[in-house]
C-alpha cells in the first residue's frame, strides 16, 4: 500500500510556479529522501501534504484517501525551521501538543514519559524551551511528531541549521527513529544524511521529481579513494595490480576499493618508486552524490535544449530561490540575534 | 476529543505563553493608571453613569491592544506544529479568541473589583451592575471577533480592506455631512445616504449596546440589543473561522 500518492501536483505562488507537476508513490513502511536545493518545494510539498496549502492542480491521496483532515492523527510532522513554542519547558510543551492530539490522563504522561526518553531529553525535560541548544530543540521537535505514535512523519530538513555535533545527534536519533517501522518523508538537501536514513531517494528540481532511485543500488563499499597520475607505464601497473584485489587501475587511475591507510601508502610508494607523478588523491565521490549530479545535469542539459517559455519559468524559479534563500539569511540572523539576546 | 475541548486547551495553552511573555504587564499597568486617573475616590462620589461609559471606553481600547497582542501570537510559523495535530482550524482560531476574551473581561472584571474595595458606587447594586456589564461584555466581544475578522491569517489583504473602507463608509456620517454633503449632486447624496443607513445597521447593536450599559435601561426594544449583540458575535465568529478554514495557512513571519 502507498501511504502517500501524489499524482501530477502542481502549485504555483502569485503566479510563480513552484511544483510542476510532481508525481510520487511512497509505499508503507519505507524512508523517502526528498532531495532538493532550497527553493526546489521541498516545504511547499510538505506543506500541501499537511493540507496546509492546496495545489492548484493534481491529485493527493494519504493513507488512500483524498480528504487530508481525515488522517490528521496518523501524521507527525518536524518542520524546517526551529520555530516553536519556546516559553515553556519541554515537559509542558510536549503535553499541551499532546492535549492538542487527543491524548489525555495517563495515556498522555506516559506518551510525554516514553517520547523524553526516547529521544534523549531526560536531562533537559523541565528546562525552558529558550535555554536549549539547536540540536535539543530539534530532539523536541522529532519527540513531538512522535507523540501520537503516527504512521508516517513528515520531517522537513531536519539538520539545516544544526552544527555538526548537533546534526550527528539528529541524524542518529532519527536512525533510532527508523527502526520503529512508521514511513517516514524528508526533505533534506544533505546527502549524507539521504545515504544514512533512506531506502529510496527522489530528487526534486525545476518543480517536478526528475529522478528516483533505491538506495541500496546506489551503494558501494565505503572509503574509496581515487589516485590520478600522469601516466603510468605498464610495469607499475602491474605491480599495482599484484599489489591487492583492492586495486584497480587504468593509464591515469587508480581506484582504491576499500581503501585502507596502509594500501594507500603501498601503493604510493610503488607510484613514487616507478616515477610515476601522482595529479591528486582524493576520496571517490559518493554514489548518491554522483546520482545527484547526473539527474540534474541531466534535467539542465534537457531544459537549454527546450523552449522560450521553460526558460521563463525558470527565471522566475530563480526570483522565488532568491526569495527563499534571502528569508533564510535573515531567518538565521533574526535566530543568532534571539540567541545572543 | 470533542472541538469544544480542543479549544479550551488551545485557548489555555495560548493563555499560559501570552502569560509568561509578559505583555500581560501592560494590561496591568494601563489598567492601573485607568484605574488612577478615572475611578478611584475623588472629591465628588462617582455615578454609575460615568463608571460604565468610562469602563466601556477603555475596555474598548485595552481589548484593541489585547486582541492585536494574542492573535499575533497565532499568526507565527510555530503554529504549523499545532496545526499539524488533530487540533483542526476552527479549535486554533478559537482558542485565540477566547484567550483574548479570557485578558479583556478579567482585566473589566479587576477594575470592578478595584472599585467595590475602593470607591464603591453607593446608587448601583448587584442587579445594576450586571445589567450595565451585559452589554459591555459583549460589546468587548464583538469588538474581539471583529479583531479575529481582520487578522492576516483570517482574511486576505483586499478583503480586509474591503471590510474596513465598509465600516469607515458607515462611520462617514459623523465626516461627510453639512457644507460638503450639501454640495454633493442630490443622487450621490441619496445614494450615500441608503448606503450609510445600510453599512451602519450592523453596527447599531454595538452602539445601542453601549448606550444600553450607561443607562442600564432594558425597556422596550432595548431588550433585545444584547441578543442582537451576541448574534453579531456568532456570526462575525462563523465568518472568521470559515475564511480560515478556507484559506491556505501562510503564517507571518
């Protein structure tokens, strides 16, 4: 069963289209990755979901049904932005929004009890909102979605404006989360984190899902590293190959596959002793990350190659990312000034 | 979880931050100073007259700021996260305005008490002074869901317009009148006229109602003003809340 179906959805601001005609099956019990660049509609996609918007076009169905409200209850929801309730303690800010689900007596302190634990908050439970770190507030933030124990959960950049310790935090915390088996949707435009969590990726661009792909064909042993070099005459190749499984090699590379500290410096000992001259060394470049690159470069080439009108849009794509990217800059002020003050 | 509770817990959840920001201390301290300058004992005992029409105004006035202050509290992106929930739209817009309710008529209910310990009105007993609070407690109301109405998350930026230029058209008797309204080609002014008389019938409960609370005279057809207000209320409310349904939630901010 698909839990959400999106069929042709279009939906535009003030005449600026910002989906255009996205169409999306995210079966029962997966994590999708939605991959995007800010500006793609990754929240605004989100936010149709949630019934907050409504397309201007297209079909969305939720647990296959048309009528949103009707699978309220059976959502969690981590929004993009820190942006809550932050003058309460988090006890009490996890049990009024647990009022706010239908939770009551019992049900709901033991609800607020487990969500605490769970996603590491025991510490900090009656402290203000306002006195936490930005990865705190977003452990609460993934604690509230989880408070109705819901089927699916939406998370919309979950890391965005995390450090890195913080986004470590989540993206473990979110690990955990997925083992509890509820299909999970987020929007991210980190890859890593897509690599981590998804068992399916899309990537969202120029308002449609121009590509999809299961994680698991995209996977490879990790820590490849790739050595070019200049040239390479046939007796270090040889030894090279001689060398280790690991190494494969042609005229101008060498790949490392698993590469370990000591294989890498063998092998360069080897290029050095041949007087090979070694161009660079660096770590192979991620599948999902070359999946990205390839569907967008793609859908670039393909969009040159089209009419006047696709560029036109495209320009008022880019007035909208501007847009975004300007709200975010002074989203990220306002929140550094909050939290210097 | 019936509406009704989700609205309680709404409007107490919205109670408890306006609470904790502290901006209550500004309905305090005005009140304070009301209470100073209007109705504490001078040389010349107060009528009760005098004590409705001066708390009318300034209620009127307070509820302006609380209701700005509370609903703005509403129309901020950390609403998504209660909206996301069961909690629906009508419940969220409530609660709002029953918090806004909740600051208004107890700040009423404060400068009554402060007045009872302090300069009691001698010519006004329990019945009087609820025959005089009726109407301007709900006068206070609808002036709340008229509030509601104007919110940018309720209405759109031309229909909140729209509404306001139709309240100052029914205001413009007390503008247009006299030299001007003389000199205006007698169609324009008959048509002005029908418009004004038209524009202004729904606000006349409000008036009628404040009248109402000064004289605490329900003869005749007076007795039916405050039920004329508390429909006015009902239906302002259902406007808001339909409109909020209806539109696509874009919080400020």
């Amino acid at each position: 069963m698909d839990v959400i179906e999106l069929d042709e959805v279009h939906k535009s601001y003030d005449g600026i289209p910002v989906l255009r005609g996205v169409s999306l099956r995210v079966p029962q019990g997966i994590v999708y990755g939605m991959l995007g660049p800010h500006g793609a509609g990754k929240t605004t996609l989100i936010h149709l979901l949630l019934g907050f918007l409504r397309p201007d076009r297209g079909v969305i169905r939720m647990f296959g049904s048309n009528n949103l409200h009707q699978v309220d209850g059976r959502v969690g929801y981590v929004p993009e932005r820190l942006r809550y309730h932050n003058r309460y303690t988090v006890r009490e800010y996890l049990w009024y929004l647990g009022r706010f689900s239908g939770l009551s007596g019992a049900t709901l302190r033991r609800r607020v009890d487990a969500e605490i634990s769970a996603c590491g908050l025991t510490s900090v439970a009656n402290r203000p909102m306002s006195a936490l770190s930005r990865g705190m507030v977003q452990r609460v933030g993934i604690a509230q979605a989880l408070l109705s124990e819901p089927d699916l959960l939406l998370i919309d950049e979950p890391t965005a404006s995390l450090d890195p310790e913080g986004q470590q935090d989540v993206i473990e915390l979110l690990a955990a989360v997925r083992r509890r088996g509820c299909t999970i949707l987020m929007a991210t435009h980190f890859l890593d984190e897509a690599d981590l969590l998804c068992d399916r990726i899309g990537i969202l661009h120029g308002g449609r899902i121009i590509a999809e792909a299961d994680t698991c064909t995209l996977q490879r042993p990790a820590g490849s590293v790739v050595i070019t070099v200049a040239d390479m005459p046939a007796a270090a190749k040889s030894a090279l190959t001689a060398l280790s499984p690991a190494v494969q090699c042609n005229r101008h590379e060498i790949t490392l596959t698993p590469n370990t500290p000591e294989l890498q410096a063998q092998v360069v000992r080897l290029l050095l002793d041949h007087g090979v001259t070694i161009m660079t060394l660096a770590p192979q470049r991620h599948p999902i990350e070359e999946f990205y690159l390839a569907a967008v470069s793609g859908h670039a080439k393909r969009d040159r190659s089209s009419e006047a009108p696709t560029s036109r849009l495209q320009g008022s794509e880019d007035v909208l990312l501007h847009e975004l990217l300007r709200q975010e800059e002074q989203q990220t002020s306002e929140d550094q000034r909050s939290k210097h003050l | 979880m019936n509406a009704l509770v989700r609205t309680f817990w709404f409007a107490v959840f919205t109670l408890d931050e306006y609470l904790r920001s502290g901006r209550i201390m500004v309905e305090l301290a005005a009140t304070a100073v009301a209470y100073y300058l209007f109705f504490r004992r001078w040389t010349t005992p107060m009528t009760p007259d005098y004590f409705f029409s001066t708390a009318g105004l300034f209620m009127l006035g307070l509820t302006v700021y609380t209701g700005s202050s509370i609903l703005a509290l509403g129309d901020r992106p950390a609403g998504y996260v209660a909206l996301a929930r069961r909690l629906g739209r009508g419940p969220y817009l409530m609660g709002l305005y029953l918090a806004v309710l909740a600051v208004s008529w107890g700040m009423y209910g404060a400068v009554c008490l402060l007045v009872a310990f302090t300069n009691p009105l001698r010519s006004l007993d329990f019945i009087g002074w609820v025959l005089g609070t009726i109407p301007l407690l709900l006068n206070l109301a609808l002036l709340a869901a008229f509030l509601a109405l104007l919110t940018p998350m309720v209405l759109p930026a031309p229909w909140r317009l729209a509404v306001l230029a139709l309240v100052a058209l029914a205001f413009s008797g007390s503008l247009i009148g006299g030299a001007t309204m003389s000199s205006l080609p007698e169609s324009v002014a008959i048509a002005l006229d029908v418009m004004r008389t038209i524009l202004s019938a729904p606000l006349l409960p409000a008036f009628t109602g404040f009248a109402i609370s000064v004289s605490r005279d329900y003869s005749g057809a007076s007795a039916v003003v405050p039920v004329a207000q508390l429909f006015l209320v009902i239906g302002l409310l259902a406007f808001a809340v339909y409109s909020f349904a209806k539109r696509e939630i874009v919080f400020s901010g």
